[in-house]
C-alpha cells in the first residue's frame, strides 16, 4: 500500500501546535499494550485483594436523632455534629466499659468504627471486630452510649433552660414583693396629685410583674415537657446486624475498580511517556522529519487469515515499487533501517529475488545483527554478504542493507549504496534522531529516494508527501535523472548540492 496520495499542494503553516492532539492520540492507541497491561494488572490486584485480603466481620446499626433545633431546611449540620460526637474518647469509653474490654484505649477504639449521617436526623453506625458477635455487641455498645449521651445532653439543656427561666421568676417575684409592700404602705395623702401619679405607676408595675411573673412559669413548664418527646424520639431503629462479606462479589467490584484505576494509570503514562518522547507516527510527520516522502507502507505480520492476506500483498507491491526504482538507478541503491532489521532483511531479500531474472544480485549485509547472515543462498538465488566485502562484489546488481540507528558509521553508508531508501519503523524513532538521519545523510551527499513505512498506523489519514522534494522523490526520480544527464528541462526549484551533483564552489556562484 502506498502513501503517496494526490491532491493540491497544501498550504505551509508558519505555526506548529504546542501539542498535536492528533499525533498524540495515535501514540497512545499504539500502546495499547501499555495500558491494556496496566488495566490488567489492577483487576489482578483488586481480586487478588479481594480474595487474599478479606474485610474484617462488619456490624452496622441506625440510631434516630432527635434535635431540639430541627428545622425542615437544615443542611445536616446537626447530623454532622452528632458523627463528630460520636468519635470521642467519652462514647468510645462509655461502650468500653459496657462490653467489659478496659485493656483497649478509646483512642485505638475509635479506629475501628465509623458513623455517617444517612439523612438530617439518621445515623448509621458501622464497626468491625474480629467476629460477627463481637462486632454485633460493639455495634449495641455504641449505639447505646451515643444514646445515652444524647438523653443526658439533652436533659442538661433542659435543665439548664428551666433553672434560668425560674431563677428570673424568682427574680422578678423578689420585686413584685416590694411593689406590693410600697402599695400597702398607707401614708400617701389623697390629696397630693404627686402621690396619685406614683400610686397608679406602683400599680401599672405590679400588673407588668405579674404577667410576666406567669410568663417565666409557663416557659420554664413547656421546656420540662417538652424533653421527653426528644428523649423518646431518640432510638435505635435498625437492630445491629453482621453484614454478609461475598467474596465472589467483593473481588468482582475490587476488580473493576482496579480495572478502571489501572486503565487511567496506563492512560496517563502512555500520554506522559508519548509528549516526553516526542516519537512520531503519523506520515506526515516522520516525512517531514526525514525530509522524504512516503512511498509505500507495510502493515506488521498477524495471524489472522486476512490479514496475512494484506501483509502479503503489500510486500508484494512493495517489491515492484523497489524493483522499478532500482532498475531506473544507475547508482547502487541501499535499504537502511531505523527500527525495523528484521522486516528490512526481508525486503532485501524479496527485492533481490524479484531482480534475479535480470543478472547476478548480492546483498551487501551491514546491519548490526545476524538477521542475513543466518541466510543459505539457494541455486539461482541472490548472494548475501558482509560489509567488509562490499567492494569486491562483482555482480551486477547491488543492494546494500544497513542501519541508522543511533551507533551508525555514518561514513560507510556510501558503501552500501550512493542512493537509498529508508524503511523505518513508526513511532521508533525520536523527532531529533530523524533529523540526526536526514542531516547525516545530506552530509554523506545520499539521496533518500523515499521512505517505506513499517506498522504504521490504520487510521492515519495524513499525507506522507513532500510536494518541493520532486528531486528525491520516486515519481521524479526519472526527470530527475534526466535532468542530471542534461536532456530534460530544468526546473527552476532548490534542491541541495548533493542532488544538485555539482561542487560546492559551482552551486554557491550560482
């Protein structure tokens, strides 16, 4: 399949994005295997948890809170108030002592339970121990000293309310008292209209004593029956229970959670690791780091019956696109690999098979590792060897295989072949290292005729193009050529002084 795609000429931008959500999709679906494994390993863990590491028996009970201050709008805090309660070392002692376990410190108990407020007024009351019954009576133990606590609060305020309100009647009796005397005090003369005037205050003032006087009794009766009702409508209204721990559904829910957990944690370090790398993927990326255009991919090999198929076909074109190339070459061409020896070896071979019918081949073996030298020539078939014999080759057609991976004798790469194609592997190659290899190459004065693209990605839509490289690229290779033997019409774009094939002086007086 190749990626050369027609079109018009698209349009130079003078800004790169900060960051290509486009590209960077693309990278985090390639590692997949990253966090699908990441996923993995958090169901495996959330299981594992479930199964190796099971809850503590659990015992839970509601108790029904009774506020003096209830109001229909209350936002919860008086419900929030009582869980607050019910964490302090004076409850957590109250039920100490009741179940009896006086070695224990309120502060250690105090870890083992928890209270949430359901609702403004109910309160849920959870505790684990070392069996169900003993967390059952713990649960009862706490229940019933949060009870108690709140009964005594409540009594207190009560109390405290009816003394004050007596203790003002009591106040306000002492008074009316010597009004009452000033009253019965006969020696204010008839006749003074002085005397008339304080006489009716006197009166007005005992009256105003009076009613206020049964005010204060009244009030401090209503606060006395009015504690009962909250005394009463404080209960326990789910008897405590030991809840049932199913381990099948525990390690389902642990696993999913970490399922999701580790979906999220692969996510977030394949995005991290995909900015930090900054390895390219797309075509149109790596063509414009590499300063090639993209003239055919190939898919990775699968065993999936159709897609072997496409791998298969793919090779297969490829093999022709190489083929023609080298045959419209009069310089030997080389197959150089980032990333990808193993598939490069194979197109090697394909490529000197399909070029056996036209005279002898070799295949100039200088990649770094043993993928051809493990090969066995076969009767009529192309001869592999080394890089140190390179120049002794005496066949008529040559193809060199090397590498540029970081490491690379750049300086030996023009024994292998004066023009080359790169096959590189998607997402391999950092965006530096690509330049590295466009610049290494341009200094060796090698033409890169193209790039052939391995395990590229199938939803990539981009175009691998480069429209100002007709002097490199493929579908200009034979203008190209002619235009090098002074036949054909010279076009009026740049190209490099190596293209060019002029010296350096020459190309800077022009």
């Amino acid at each position: 399949m190749t990626g050369t795609t027609t079109g018009t000429t698209p349009e130079p931008t003078s800004a790169t994005p900060l960051l290509d959500l486009h590209g960077l999709v693309v990278s985090v679906r390639r590692r997949r295997r990253l966090w699908a494994s990441v996923a993995l390993l958090g169901l495996l863990v959330g299981v594992a948890v479930a199964v190796l590491l099971p809850p503590a028996p659990t015992a839970v009970t509601k108790v029904l809170v009774a506020h003096q201050e209830d109001q229909p709008n209350d936002p919860g805090t008086l419900i929030r108030t009582d869980v607050a309660l019910l964490h302090t070392t004076r409850i957590a002692d109250a039920a100490l002592r009741s179940l009896d376990e006086s070695g224990t410190r309120p502060e250690d108990f105090m870890e083992e339970y928890e209270g949430l407020g359901l609702t403004n007024n109910l309160l849920q009351i959870t505790v684990t121990g070392d069996s169900d019954a003993e967390a059952v009576a713990r649960a009862r133990a706490i229940a019933d000293a949060f009870v108690a606590d709140h009964v005594r609060r409540i009594r207190q305020a009560a109390s405290a309310e009816a003394k004050t309100l007596l203790e003002q009647r009591d106040r306000m009796r002492e008074e009316l008292a010597q009004v009452n005397e000033a009253i019965g005090d006969g020696s204010t003369p008839l006749n003074d209209p002085k005397a008339s005037a304080d006489m009716e205050s006197l009166f007005a003032r005992r009256a105003e004593l009076t009613s206020r006087i049964t005010d204060f009794d009244q009030r401090a009766a209503e606060a006395r029956v009015g504690t009962p009702q909250l005394i009463a409508g404080t209960q326990i209204v789910d008897e405590p229970r030991a809840l049932t721990n199913s381990v099948p559904r525990n390690a389902a829910t642990n696993g999913a959670i970490g399922c999701v957990l580790g979906l999220f944690v692969g996510l977030a370090l394949a995005a991290v690791g995909t900015v930090v790398a900054d390895r390219p993927v797309l075509r149109r990326d790596i063509a414009a780091h590499l300063g090639a255009s993209v003239i055919a991919e190939l898919p990775p090999r699968s065993g999936k019956l159709w897609r072997r198929r496409r791998t298969r076909t793919a090779r297969t074109r490829l093999t022709t696109t190489l083929a023609r190339a080298v045959r419209g070459s009069v310089e030997p061409v080389s197959l150089l690999e980032l990333g990808c020896a193993r598939a490069t070896s194979g197109i090697a071979l394909d490529l000197a098979g399909a070029l056996a019918a036209d005279g002898p081949v070799a295949v100039v073996d200088g990649l770094p590792g043993p993928h051809l030298a493990r090969y066995r020539p076969k009767p009529g078939g192309p001869t592999v060897v080394s890089g140190e014999r390179a120049a002794s080759v005496a066949q008529d057609i040559r193809i060199g295989v090397g590498s540029v991976a970081p490491g690379t004798a750049w300086t030996d790469l023009r024994y292998l072949g004066t023009q080359t194609v790169l096959v590189v592997r998607a997402g391999h190659g950092s965006a530096a290292w690509l330049h590295t290899v466009a610049r290494q190459l341009a200094d060796q004065r090698i033409p890169v005729l193209g790039v052939v693209l391995i395990d590229p990605d199938p939803r990539d839509r981009t175009d691998g193009t480069l429209w100002d490289g007709l002097h490199t690229a493929l579908r200009g290779h034979s203008e190209w050529l002619a235009r090098q033997n002074g036949t054909g019409r010279r076009r009026t774009e740049r190209q490099p002084m190596w293209a060019a094939g002029v010296p350096d002086s020459d190309q800077e007086a022009r």
